[in-house]
C-alpha cells in the first residue's frame, strides 16, 4: 500500500504556487499575498497566528499545507561557539545543520556574520571517505521546504539572523539539484528569507555537469569544490566521485563556471596524514588554485570514529600553507569552529538513528582518540 503524501511544508512554495492554491479555493488573490506574508515575513508557526485568514481558509489550508515539517531534536554546544542541530524530519528520519559565530580575524576584527552549514540530504550516496555523512548510505533528497526550514528553525531557537549560507552540510547538493536551487531562490527572495546570494555558497564533491548547470543559474551564488586531492591518483583513493568525474574533466567544469562568474572559487581541501599532506600534494594544489582562479582552504582532518584516518602535526599543516602562500595562492588554514562538539557532519544523526533502531550502526566499536578539529 503506497504510504500518503505528507502535507507540504509551505516554506517551500513560491508566492506562484500559494496563488494556484486560493484561486482553486475560489479565494481572492490578496489572500496568497497574506499567507506569503504569514509565512515569510511573520514567520508563522501555526495557521491559528494567521488571524486574517478566515477560520474556514485556514482549516482547508491545515489539511493539505503545514507550517512547519520538521523539529529540533538535540543542540550541541554554547550559544556563544558552534553549535549544531539535530533536526527531526517528518518521516522519523534526521539531519544536522551548523550555526558556526563569525570570525572576527578574517574581518578585520569587526564581524557579526553568523553562518549556517546547511544540509541538503539525508545521509549520502557519495562515500567520501573521510565522511560520516555517507556511512550509513543515501537514504532520500530533501525538499525545498526542508532545506528552507532549517533556517528558519534556528533563527528562531538562536534569536538571531542567519546571514550567511553554506549548502555543505549533509548530502551533495548538486545531486539534489532542483530541490537545492528552488530553496535557494525562496531564501534570496525579498517576499521570502532576504538572505543575498553573495552570501550563500554551495559545496560539491565534483559533479562535473552540474556544475555547468549551475553556471546558468542566474543568482550570483558562490561555489566551492571539495577538492581533497590535487592529482587524480591521491583524489581516487578518498573521493569514488573522481572515478567518474575526474580532475581534467572537473577543471572544464570549473572553466565554464569561471568563464560566466566574477566570483573566487573556493577550493576545500581537508589535510588527511600520509595521505594529501605532503609538499609535493601542496605543490600540485598550488598549480591547480591558479589555474581556476580559486582560493584554498585547508582543514585539518576532523576524527570520524570508526575511520583509520589521522590528523597530520600543525608543523606539517603549517609547511603546507606555506607552499600555497609562496606560490602566490590566497590560502586559510583552519584550525577552529566546532571540534568540541563532535563536528563531523553526520555523526549525531548516525548515532540518534542508530540508538533508536532506524539504521544499524555502520560505525565499527573500536574509537579513534586522535585529536579532532574543524
């Protein structure tokens, strides 16, 4: 028997949409433009907030519409650092979002810049594997209204505005991309969240041809490349993704991005011991940057229990940067944000899902103890 359909969150519909609705109500047009408003705007928890709506509008709305599909299940961390969400999906299963506080050292001493790590799928089908995200495997895309939700749920649990996106949280968003840049539309709309493109970002694995079709996507959004291997013989060992799309035809891509862009490229590369941390990597990285065009950031690997992978020394994080910064690449090493609270994307939700019988454990009994970061 096919399950029903679950009401649709209205945080992902566009005011076109809402507008179908009342006219197939028999509703008049100013009536969409209140529910926007209610939404959007207001951020409406409930149709009861709705006053201005008849009762019996709102009764027809609440059968077919929610306002709210998912909940905040678990928060890790203090208000004033990172802190990250477990949320709680309609059909039982979760996600993580990051709140991560501004930085003041990248700006200038002076930011109230709050990011929030977004996250685009549940679990992932990519098998990154240095991720936590994909141990336990891909199980579903998240709707428009998913990805939208998660900021709105933590603006109003942090009482502060979230201004600055990054879709490289759970998932490959490039994988989800219809769901992925409807939401973004809705969170760059004045009517809608009013966050500016400028300031959102999207992290992928390396999905080559869509990143040629978001290079049309006409909002001026930022791309990173989660690159985390600068030759295809280090990339393959780490990223299955590299089989399909290797590096040659990844940098075309990036050249079509670039050819239509005016914005940096941002290359993430995570730095894994005995693995890409050596001078000759940094040196074939620092080929690569200039060649697009990008900047490098570097983390530190962040320890995913249950994989063999280690952290290299800060003396060996700091010799590699300066190979980028004497090859005249625009590079960070990032040391901080978050590895007090277990940060590796998709480890709370491995473990609620796992305590709670949805998934048996993928994460072997033995624990790494080396240092983690992020």
């Amino acid at each position: 028997m096919t399950p029903p359909t679950p009401p649709q969150p209205l945080l992902g519909m566009k005011p076109e949409e809402i507008a179908a609705v009342f006219a197939e109500l028999g509703q008049p047009a100013f009536r969409a433009k209140q529910l926007v408003e209610w939404v959007f705007a207001k951020r409406a928890a409930s149709f009861d907030e709705m006053t201005n709506l008849p009762k019996a509008t709102r009764e027809a709305l609440a059968t077919r519409f929610v306002t709210r599909s998912m909940s905040i299940a678990k928060v890790t961390g203090s208000a004033d650092t990172t802190r990250k969400f477990l949320l709680k999906l309609h059909d039982g299963r979760y996600v993580e979002t990051v709140l991560i506080p501004a930085n003041p050292a990248l700006y200038g001493g002076k930011s109230d810049r709050r990011t929030l790590c977004v996250s685009s799928q549940v679990g992932c089908a990519y098998d990154c594997k240095f991720c936590a995200s994909g141990l336990a495997g891909f199980t579903r895309n998240l709707t428009a209204g998913e990805i939208v939700e998660q900021i709105v749920l933590v603006e109003a649990h942090a009482g502060e505005r979230v201004d600055n996106l990054v879709f490289m949280g759970m998932g490959e968003p490039l994988a989800n991309y219809s769901n992925l840049t409807k939401a973004i539309e809705i969170l760059n709309a004045d009517w809608g969240v009013g966050i500016g493109a400028r300031h959102m970002t999207v992290s992928t694995s390396g999905l080559a041809p869509q990143i040629k079709k978001l290079a049309e996507f006409p909002l001026q959004i930022r791309l990173a490349i989660s690159l985390h291997g600068a030759t295809d013989e280090v990339r393959e060992q780490i990223m299955p993704v590299n089989r399909k799309y290797n590096l040659d035809e990844l940098f075309e891509a990036l050249d079509c991005w670039n050819a239509k862009r005016k914005q940096f490229l941002t290359f993430e590369f995570i730095l894994i011991a005995d693995l890409n941390d050596g001078i000759p990597q940094a040196h074939a990285l620092a080929k690569r940057a200039r060649a697009a065009n990008a900047k490098v950031n570097l983390i530190p690997y962040n320890t995913v229990e249950g994989l063999p992978w280690v952290r290299p020394s800060e003396e060996r994080q700091d010799a590699f940067l300066a190979v980028l910064t004497r090859a005249g690449v625009t590079a960070t090493l990032r040391r901080e944000k978050g590895h007090d609270i277990s940060a590796a994307c998709g480890q709370l939700r491995l473990k609620q899902e796992t305590e709670l019988g949805i998934i048996e454990s993928p994460i072997p009994e033995k624990r790494i103890t080396i240092g983690a970061g992020g």
